[in-house]
C-alpha cells in the first residue's frame, strides 16, 4: 500500500511491516483516538551511524501524524519496568527480550533550542514510553505512574585533580 508521511514524501508500504498498538496512543486526544496503525521510519543517508539514533513513528491513517522516538538508553538513561501480564497479552509476547522500550521526543519548534557543546538538547517523553514488540510488531503505550519502575541515569562524573 502507499501511504504519505510527513518527512519521507510518498512511501510504498508492506502490510506486515505496520506496527498495531490495540489501545492508540496516549498522547492522541479525542480527534486522534482512533490511530492504532504505524510505520517505523528512520533516515538511511547518515552514514556517520551504523544504527539509527531517531525513527518516526507515522500514523498510516492520518499522513499529518508523526512522532519522532529513540531509544533512551543510547542517552545513557536505563528504566526496569515491570509490565503486567495482560500488557504481555496485548504485545502477543512471552518475555521481555523481544520488546524494545522507546521515548516520544517532544515538540521543540515553539521553543528555543538548547545547545551545549555543540550539540541540540531536546526533551524526551520518559514517563510515557512506548513498548514494542519487536517480531510480532505490536505496541503499547504505558504511563510509568501506574506502573512499577526503577529509573536509572549514567552521568559522567569529571573528578577534579
């Protein structure tokens, strides 16, 4: 199928590449609720990146719906999340190994970017991150306040001599 994206153009689309997320998305309001179908993109040309850092989310259903995720261990920050059984159902999973945990980056085109060093700062959704199975392709979106979690976050300590 082809479908239109906001950053690709027009994209020829297999169906057993779409992932379903059975409940939407959280952050979808009432005239976005009905999104469930997505399709993972990332830009190929970067050669600088043997994997991507960033891939967009694209709702098939509505071309104008796209959102930017990584993984948010690649910024050195860890989540242990404890998924209950009916999230497992939902993903058709039976451990923890197939599913890839993932972080909306938010809209920072209103805002002033951050820079530091060189590099653009952007805000990351941590306390809503999307859980994706990565073979049966299914996808939920949890918020961590109902769940039990653990955060972890490797910050490089510089000891003075």
């Amino acid at each position: 199928m082809k479908i239109e994206t906001t950053r690709f153009g027009s994209q020829e689309v297999e169906q057993d590449t779409i992932l379903h997320f059975p409940n939407g998305l959280l952050l979808n309001n009432e005239r976005n609720a009905h999104l469930k179908d997505f399709k993972l993109f990332h830009k190929e040309d970067d050669d600088s990146q043997e994997t991507p850092v960033v891939f967009w989310l694209q709702s098939i259903e509505q071309p104008n719906i796209a959102y930017s995720i990584f993984d948010p261990a690649l910024a050195n920050f860890y989540y242990e999340v404890s998924l209950p059984d009916e999230d497992y159902e939902l993903l058709d999973s039976q451990n923890s190994d197939e599913i890839a945990m993932m972080v909306i980056i938010k809209d920072n085109t209103s805002k002033t970017h951050l820079e530091k060093e060189g590099l653009t700062l952007v805000n990351a959704n941590i306390t809503e991150p999307l859980f994706i199975n990565l073979n049966s392709l299914r996808g939920i979106q949890r918020s961590i306040k109902d769940l039990d979690y653990d955060i972890f976050l490797n910050i490089p300590v510089v000891e003075n001599q």
